[in-house]
C-alpha cells in the first residue's frame, strides 16, 4: 500500500488508525476472497480526526458492481470495532492502477490461482503489447489469451498451453 | 482566455456539457447491454458486457455531478430514468441500433477513438471533479479501443463477407461523425473556461488515428459528410425514445423499486 498508517502526531489518533487498517486488512474482497481490500489497493488513507473516522475507497473500475457491497462492508465492519462514526469518501484521482496491489496481495492471487499482473502500465503502447502471462498452476510461460475479458471487470481469461488449464489474468489497468 | 462568462451562464454549460459526456456513455452502454446473450461467442458476449459495465459506471459519476452541478435534488436515477428524449443530450452516433456483431464494433470503434482524443485533453480540465472522472474513464477506454480496434481489423482484413459488412457499416456511420467535433455555443463556453478541450484541437489526431486503423483493417475512409444531426442538443433520431422506453420501464412503473 502506497498510503500505509503514517505516524500521526496524535498518538492515540495513529493508534485508531492502526486499529482501523487492521480491521480492513481482514476485510475480503467480494469478488476476490483471497485478496483483502487493502491487497487490492482500493484503501487510499485512514485518517482519525476529531469529527471522527474517515477512509479513502477508490473504485477499481468505474462500473464494478462490487463497490457499493465494499462500502458496505466496510462500513459494518468498523462500526462493529467501535468505528461507527466512521465516514467513507469516495477518491477517483489519482485512478486506481493495478500496479497498487500490494506483493502479498499478488501472491495470494497466484496461490488460488488467478495470475497477477504482469508488469504496470505506464504508457498506452503497453496496453498494446501482449504481456507474458505465466501460468499460475504449472508456471508455464506458453500461455494464450483467450479474451480480452472474463468473469469480473478486472480480468481476462487465458489459457496454459502446457497443462491445458484455463485461468483467470488480473489484466493491467 | 477572454472576458469571463457570467457565473449562472458558465453553470448552466458546464451542466448540458457534463450531461452530453454522460448520456453519450449511458445510452452507448444501454445498447452494448442489449448483447448479452446474443453475442457469436462467448468470449464476445462478455467483452461487451464489459464495455456496457465500464461505460454506465462512468456515466453513474457524471451523471451524479451533473445532479450536484444542477441542485435542484435530482441524483443519477432521477436523470438516467426519469428524462425523456428531448432532454437526453448524447451524441446521435451512440443510440444508433446495434445492427450486426461489424456495425457494434465499427459504432464502438468511432466512439472509442473519440472518447480516447477527448477524454486525454479533458484529464487536465480546470475542473477537477471533471479531469478525475476523466483519467479514470481514460485507462478504461484505452482497453475498449484495444477490443474494438482489434476487431475493426480482423473483420476488415478477414473474409471478402465480413470485409464487405465492415465497409457497409462504416458507410453507414459515418454520417454521424461530424457531431463528434461540432462545437456549439456550450462547447465554446466551457473552452474557453479551461474546462474542457477545444474539439477542434482534438479532430485532427483523431482523424489520423482513424486513417491509420482503417489502413490496417484495409476498409476505406467514407467522404465527409454534412451535420445534420443534434443529439447533443436533444433532437434525436428515431432510435433513442424506443431505447429509453425500456430502460426506464421498470422505475417508472415501480418508482423507488429495490433490490
């Protein structure tokens, strides 16, 4: 996470927002289970203020259905560690980018086996080109895409052409 | 930048602006939804889905400040149900019917290159709301225009028939480009404000982004067409109240339906 629990200068605001990045550290991914929200990069900042709890959500992508059963669950899940006040604003700049999810995040993805994004996307023509997708059962690196899409916003469907198995890519955005 | 405009003056463009970004979005959404399935493959019917999901969802937060920018209460549901044609204000291009799976993509296509010239400038708007749902809509249509790009060559450069269907299609779109870069008096407006680019300024990459992908799908460049029509100022053609009339169906017969 690029916005991990900065030190505030409010000792017992810093030990709240520790509190609350732990509750949401814990918090699954309603698409993807294995993936925290906080893997996923979606958090943008927890901050303790006088008024209050307040966390950053960013969605993934602009129409992914997912967001507003996040919110709520984010929502329910600090209120039940005291955090009922907490209030959720909703960060579109800078736009989430997959190169936010965190290293463990991305090992979880290989582990249930969806590939994690390959390499960031720093320029349009990197969109253009095929990146090399490696198999997360077998490893392989003789990989085909079989659409530009798949089951939620964030992926595309391959397929390993050395073990035969189909799987889900977590594209690059 | 001249003489400033009149606050209310500057307002009330700003909001028809934002409400002709976000009924293009919306509307061309609504007709990609109309695949599903029905697409020749599956691989397709998701991708669309795709495309119709990443497009209502720009539309949801466009059509959500364009509510704010109003302030008279309405939010995206009471502007995306409770509007009928005349005050929707997207591009006549967008409601045109799907026709095939080549007059989808060719439709797509002309949008997509469009949104990718216009949404680039609109990410540095002096609006920042603007320039934030921009960037983001951006990285979502580079990966559009990669589908439908990749898929104006395959048919184009394909068979003498999808060839000859993708050329069809093309000429029969093609009349509806030049409202893309028309500018009106709202354009000119909100230009001259810093908040949104000069359309002018964007047609000529546009234009050879156009050429260069046509080249490679091998399908020719139809001759310029006149401006006949103003979607953008609410005078449609036939498609869009048929459009509309099954979108909003369900919560105008059941208002303040949930589920």
């Amino acid at each position: 996470m690029s916005d991990a629990p900065a030190a505030s200068a409010n000792p017992s605001a810093a030990a709240r927002e520790a509190q609350a990045w732990a509750v949401l550290n814990e918090l699954p991914d309603p698409e993807i289970p294995v993936l925290s929200i906080v893997d996923l990069g979606i958090v943008r900042y927890v901050r303790a203020t006088e008024a209050g709890l307040c966390v950053g959500l960013t969605p993934t992508y602009s129409g992914c259905p997912a967001t507003e059963i996040i919110r709520g669950q984010v929502r329910a899940a600090l209120a039940a560690h005291g955090f009922a006040d907490a209030r959720l604003e909703e960060v579109l700049s800078p736009p989430w980018s997959s190169a936010w999810l965190s290293a463990a995040g991305r090992a979880k993805l290989r582990a249930f086996g969806i590939a994690p994004p390959e390499e960031p996307v720093t320029s349009v023509r990197a969109l253009w080109q095929s990146p090399q997708v490696r198999c997360p059962r077998c490893a392989s690196a003789s990989t085909e895409r079989v659409s530009e899409f798949g089951s939620t916003p964030c992926k595309a469907h391959y397929r390993c052409r050395n073990c035969g198995e189909p799987f889900d890519y977590f594209k690059c955005l | 930048m001249s003489a400033p405009e009149p606050g209310d003056a500057l307002r009330a463009a700003q909001l028809r602006y934002v409400l002709r970004l976000a009924d293009t979005s919306l509307v061309l959404g609504q007709r990609l939804g109309e695949w599903v399935g029905h697409a020749p493959q599956l691989e397709e019917d998701l991708g669309l889905a795709n495309l119709a999901l990443d497009l209502i969802g720009q539309a949801r937060l466009l059509l959500t400040y364009a509510g704010e920018l109003e302030g008279r209460g309405r939010d995206e549901d009471a502007l995306a149900f409770l509007r009928d044609a005349p005050e929707f204000l997207n591009l006549t291009l967008a409601e045109q019917p799907n026709g095939d799976f080549g007059h989808t993509i060719v439709r797509q296509w002309l949008i997509d290159t469009w949104q990718l010239q216009l949404y680039a400038g609109l990410s540095a708007s002096s609006d920042a709301r603007l320039a934030a749902i921009a960037a983001k809509a951006l990285k979502e249509t580079r990966y559009h225009h990669r589908f439908s790009s990749g898929w104006l060559v395959r048919l184009g450069d394909g068979t003498p028939q999808s060839h000859e269907r993708m050329q069809q299609a093309l000429d029969s779109l093609w009349r509806f480009t030049p409202e893309l870069f028309a500018a009106d008096e709202v354009d000119e407006v909100v230009c001259r404000a810093g908040i949104a680019p000069s359309l002018a300024q964007l047609q000529p990459a546009w234009s050879a982004q156009v050429d260069e992908e046509l080249r490679a799908a091998t399908l020719a460049r139809p001759p310029a067409a006149p401006h006949p029509w103003y979607g953008k100022r609410g005078v449609h053609s036939e498609h869009l109240g048929h459009l509309l009339a099954e979108m909003q169906h369900l919560p105008r017969t059941f208002p303040g339906a949930r589920w």
